[in-house]
C-alpha cells in the first residue's frame, strides 16, 4: 500500500509551476483508479470475492475470508442504502425508477469509476472510507491481524493521492474537507483537527468541521457563523474544565477577556500582544457579526471567498493556540 516515488513524480514536480495549487472538480482517472486499488487492498479484490461466494457451500475455504466477505457485503450494502436514501434513489447512478440487483461493492467501484458530478462523487468516497476508518479497521481479514494498520494506511494514501493530483480535498476526522493551501492545512487546520479530537471537544469539533462542510458547498455565510460557534465553545470548554467564573452565555470578547485575566495567555506576554483581545475578535467575531450573524434586510450582502478562507485559517490556529495553552498550565 505503499506510495512509490517514480520517475514521471519526480519530473512532474520539477516543471510544476506550483505543488500548492489546488483544483476542486476534475477527479482524473489515475485518481480514480487508484482509489479503487486502495479499497482493493482493504476488502480484498473484487474476483476475489466473488471466488469466495462461488465457493459458500464447500469446505475449501477459509471461513474467516468468507466471514470477511459477507462483512463487506453489509458495509457496502449500507453506503449504498445511506446515498441512496439521502439523495432519493433507488440506484447509485439515479438512472432508472427499478430497483438494482447489482452487487453493491461492484456498483460503488463503477460508480467511482464513472461518477462526475463532484459533491456525489466525494460522497462515496467520504462514506466509503469512514467504513474503512471505522469499520474495516475492527475486522481480522482472514489471517490479517493487522486490520487497524491497514485501514490507517489506506486513509493515508488516499490523502497522498489527492495531493499528488492536485485535487484540493483531504479525508479527516470522517469528513471530506476542502484545503486551499497545503501549508496552511499542514500548520493550522490539521493540528486543530487533532486536538478537537478528544472527547471534551466534541462540540467545538463538530462546529469547526461543520464550518469546513459549508465552506465546500459555498455556504460561505453559514460557514463563518460555525467558525465563531468553534472559536466561542473551544474557550468555554477550557473555562468550564478550569472552573473559571464567565457568564455561560458570554459573547466572545467576554470569553477572550475571561482567559486573559486567568492568564491563559501568560501576563509577559500582554505588554507586547496588549491588542490580542482585538485581533481575535476582529478576525473571528466581527465578520460574523457584519456579515451573516444579523439579519440582511434589504441588502443581499455577498461574503466573499478570500474572506471565509481567512477566517477559517484563522479559527483553526486560534483553536490550536488556546488548546495548546490551556495544556501547558499549571
């Protein structure tokens, strides 16, 4: 399952104009297919399979590949339920009023193969590999013990694989998200995924993810009321775990000025960042305040791109900042 670094990478990235430009709708074939030998790795191959189901009603196989198979078959059955519930169907494609009788593991590999509509296609592929995240990765494979290292290595190359065909995506925390500077995404929002992680920042998570869902769909506005709902509940987590006093439904700035006076953010360091409190309220709070949190009125108010791309930046190493302090006291 390894990535190998060729020949035609290595000539590919010397003449590319730019490793950290991203584009969002064009799922190249390559892509496509390598994706399907990911999963390949994982369930088995699909003649395989197939081989082992021909073969039910002998002796001369190994009953824990074919209790690995019929698991396959539930966790493919489900996607496919899940999308198709979801989205209205009765088939993956859409194409037709009948239910399909096709296999589903073979129907989400042709799906992937053939899909282009982007948000389906990035569907199947989020619900695919939270199977593989979180179900795959409980289940011995036949003789393969190490079931949990190959799901983690089979996340991993999917996230190689978008990068290495500039396809601005990455696969975290059971979410597809969408990244617009490797940098960035490697420095600020990845860290910030990690941390919210544990179990006391549940909530903060699910609305910093959030955030990230309605950035992909340009929700733009609603994209920034979730990165202050992030920012506001990761500071109220840490004072509500350090049992400081703050009014529970404080604004952000009351919030800010809750963890500077219990020094959060150390007190030799307020001389030289004495506007802290302002620079993260602006930066987070305020474009959400001006732009989507009140009511429009009459006036249609556009949030633009550069601007949720700045604020998400800028949630996620605020995150980062307040969870990494809060861990370094006393």
């Amino acid at each position: 399952m390894a990535v190998h670094d060729l020949y035609f990478k290595r000539q590919k990235n010397m003449t590319s104009e730019s490793l950290d430009a991203y584009q969002y709708a064009n799922f190249p074939m390559e892509f496509r297919v390598q994706v399907s030998h990911i999963l390949m790795d994982v369930f088995y191959d699909i003649q395989i399979l197939d081989f082992v189901k021909s073969k039910q009603s002998t002796m001369d196989f190994n009953g824990n590949l074919l209790l690995m198979v019929q698991h396959t078959d539930n966790e493919m059955r489900k996607i496919c339920k899940i999308f198709c519930r979801e989205k209205g169907r009765l088939s993956l494609k859409g194409k037709t009023n009948k239910v399909t009788q096709r296999n589903d593991y073979q129907a989400i590999f042709e799906f992937i193969f053939s899909e282009y509509s982007t948000d389906d296609f990035l569907t199947i592929i989020e619900l695919t590999f939270g199977s593989v995240e979180n179900e795959a990765s409980k289940f011995s494979f036949g003789k393969r013990e190490n079931a949990k290292e190959i799901s983690h290595q089979a996340v991993l190359e999917l996230n190689q694989r978008f990068h290495e065909h500039g396809i601005g995506y990455q696969y975290e925390n059971g979410q597809i998200i969408r990244i617009d500077s490797e940098l960035i995404h490697a420095e600020a929002v990845k860290p910030a995924l990690q941390l919210l992680s544990h179990p006391s920042y549940k909530g903060a998570q699910e609305e910093f993810l959030s955030a990230h869902e309605h950035y992909r769909h340009g929700r733009y506005d609603s994209s920034l009321t979730d990165c202050l709902k992030a920012f506001e509940s990761t500071m109220k987590i840490i004072i509500h775990k350090r049992s400081w006093i703050c009014d529970k439904n404080a604004t952000s700035k009351k919030l800010i000025d809750c963890c500077l006076s219990n020094e959060l953010i150390p007190k030799f360091w307020t001389d030289q960042f004495n506007s802290l409190s302002n620079i993260l309220t602006s930066s987070i709070g305020t474009p959400r305040n001006k732009l989507s949190g009140h009511g429009k009125g009459n006036d249609d108010i556009e949030v633009p791109e550069h601007l949720i791309q700045y604020v998400l930046h800028m949630t996620a190493s605020t995150i980062v900042f307040l969870i990494k302090a809060e861990e370094s006291l006393n």
